[in-house]
C-alpha cells in the first residue's frame, strides 16, 4: 500500500492522523501535503472502506502521475 508507519513513526503517525480524519471528516475531505509523503497511498484503505459502503469515491490531483494512481 506505500504505508510503512513502523519505518518513520512521527511521519506514520502523521499518516493516520490523516487517515482517520479524511475518514472522520463527513462528506467532504480535502489533504494537502509534500510531494512523497504519502497522500496518495494513505488514501487506498479510506477509498476501499467508502466503496464497501457503497459511497461513490471522487478523487483529484494536479498532476497526471498522481490523477492516474487515483483511479
């Protein structure tokens, strides 16, 4: 998944941190964040839970590489 929260615990920490507040956030999410900090694989497991849930899942990205790791 690119998640390693053992590797770099502050950052993993951050990861979650973010995870569950997308997670918690209500209809609508936005995240911001470095470039290789993991936004884009720290949203696999959230796109998979809401789409169990039968949520329709939007994402978007200013870059190509990361618009097509998001569909």
């Amino acid at each position: 998944s690119g998640l390693d929260f053992d590797r770099e615990p502050d950052h993993g920490r951050a990861q979650l941190a973010a995870i569950y507040g997308l997670g918690l956030s209500g209809r609508l999410g936005f995240l911001t964040g470095a470039a290789g900090s993991g936004k884009t694989a720290l949203l696999a497991p959230l796109v998979t839970a809401w789409k169990e849930e039968g949520r329709q899942v939007i994402g978007t990205a200013m870059a190509w590489r990361q618009a097509d790791a998001l569909k």
